[in-house]
C-alpha cells in the first residue's frame, strides 16, 4: 500500500463513500471538491492498495505553522490493521516538510478508537466544543499536539 496526495477528482467517489461509511454527517462532495480545488493549504492523502482502491483517506488544512486535520476514515474492513495511524504519521512529517510545528483537531468525544490513535501519536485533550456535532449531537474534544517530529 502507498500513501499518495489526491490531486485528481476521480477520487473523490471513493472517498465520498469511505467517508459515508465512516461518520453520522458525512461532508458532501462539494466540500470535498471545494477542498480539492483549494489545494494552496487543503491536502488530501489517500492510502492506496496495490489494486489502485482507496483504503483510508486524511483531508487536512497546512496554514503557517498549523496542521489541522480536518477528516480521517478508513474503511470498515481495513480498520484495526494500522492504516488511521500509518496515515497520520505521514500527514504529519508532510506538515513538518512545510514548516507546521503544531497539529490540532476535533474529534466526538466517545470515538474511544479515534481518542486512542491520537493519544498514541501524542495529541492531548485542550478543551471541549459543546453540542459541536450532530446526528447525534454531540461535544468535540479538541486535540493539539505541539511539535511534529516523530
């Protein structure tokens, strides 16, 4: 598997779908291709099998020193094999090569899989967003990690 920069709109439909099959209130396609388009600060990373199929995918936002990570998913039957985590190290040492220095990001506070694979890369609970999510509502936890070299 490689992790590769998604520069082209056909793969939008599968991380259109990765991204159904993963949250309650998933983005729409607009906004993804909103972020595609707006490729100065937005990154789209995307694991890749050897059969070309998109297993996991990272949207994230490299503003000054900031990394901030917008969306993860990985496929339900790719999960617990390492992907969320081997794509975050990457996004992260992409956003040291450009000089971010800090990471940030929200997450529902009772994703205990997601609060463990970013606890394991060393962000830390900053503080909570009330009702932050929907369908269910929900607070965020918002994360921050300060330094990017692993």
């Amino acid at each position: 598997m490689q992790i590769e920069r998604v520069t082209d709109e056909r793969d939008l439909e599968a991380i259109v779908a990765l991204e159904a099959q993963s949250f309650t209130n998933p983005w729409a396609r607009e906004t993804l291709e909103w972020e595609l388009r707006n490729s100065d600060v937005t990154f789209i990373y995307a694991l890749r099998h050897e059969s070309g199929q998109i297993v996991a995918f990272c949207v994230c936002w490299i503003v000054f020193e900031e990394l901030h990570v917008n969306t993860l998913a990985v496929a339900p039957a790719e999960r617990r094999h390492g992907h969320a985590m081997r794509l975050m190290r990457h996004v992260m040492a992409e956003a040291a090569a450009r000089n971010a220095t800090r990471a940030t990001l929200e997450v529902r506070a009772s994703n205990v899989a997601a609060l463990a694979l970013y606890e394991r890369l060393g962000f830390r609970i900053a503080a909570t967003r009330p009702r932050y999510y929907s369908h269910p509502q929900e607070d965020a936890l918002i994360l921050w990690r300060e330094g990017l070299n692993l």
